[in-house]
C-alpha cells in the first residue's frame, strides 16, 4: 500500500505523463494509472478531479466536453504546452530524488 502521502505528491506529475499521451477523459485518467502501475496506485474521483482542476486553473491542461463514441457527454483533457514543460520539470525533480534514492538504498560499503 502506498501511504497518500505519496500519492498526493506524486499526482500532478503522473497525470501531466498520462495527458502526454494525448486526450482522454476523468474516467480514463483514473484506469490508465491502475493499470500502468498494476494496481499499486489507485485513485477516486475525489482525488483525481481537483488536481485536474487545479492544473487547468494553472495552465497546465485544458479541458472541453465532448460527445464519446457511445453518446456520452464527457470532459476532455489535454496537456498544454505550457503542461509539457511543466511535465520536463517535474521529470527532472522526480529523477532527482530517484537518483539519490537509488544511491541510498543501494548497499553501502562498509567502514570497517
């Protein structure tokens, strides 16, 4: 289980990766990050669409209400391309913490 702590953190980066795929909607946005992450990180409605709020108040993404294939009205979002510098930001702070992470957990010599 990851704690929500992380997962709050780590939201608007994975949501700016997805949008980088092209346009899909709430719904979509939600299945694609249970199944990229094999059902590790699973997120509700009431995570997901205020961060996608909050990313399109800041530019990030914008979002329209269209007609899906089965006759549905959703709502739409893509990655500006304000977004996509944004997402290369947030790649390099992700790796960043990754790398040292990584240098952390790797055994360490020892002292002795």
């Amino acid at each position: 289980m990851v704690s929500k702590a992380l997962i709050a953190a780590s939201t608007k980066p994975m949501i700016l990766s997805i949008l980088a795929g092209g346009e899909i909607y709430g719904y979509q946005i939600i299945h694609s990050m249970i199944e990229i992450s094999g059902g590790i990180l699973e997120w509700s409605e009431g995570t997901i669409y205020p961060v996608l709020h909050r990313l399109e108040k800041d530019g990030f993404i914008r979002s329209q209400w269209k007609m899906s294939n089965n006759g549905r009205h959703r709502k739409y979002y893509r990655l500006t391309a304000f977004g996509r510098k944004e997402l290369e930001k947030e790649k390099k702070q992700w790796m960043s913490v990754h790398n040292v992470l990584s240098k952390l957990w790797a055994p360490l010599p020892s002292f002795d």
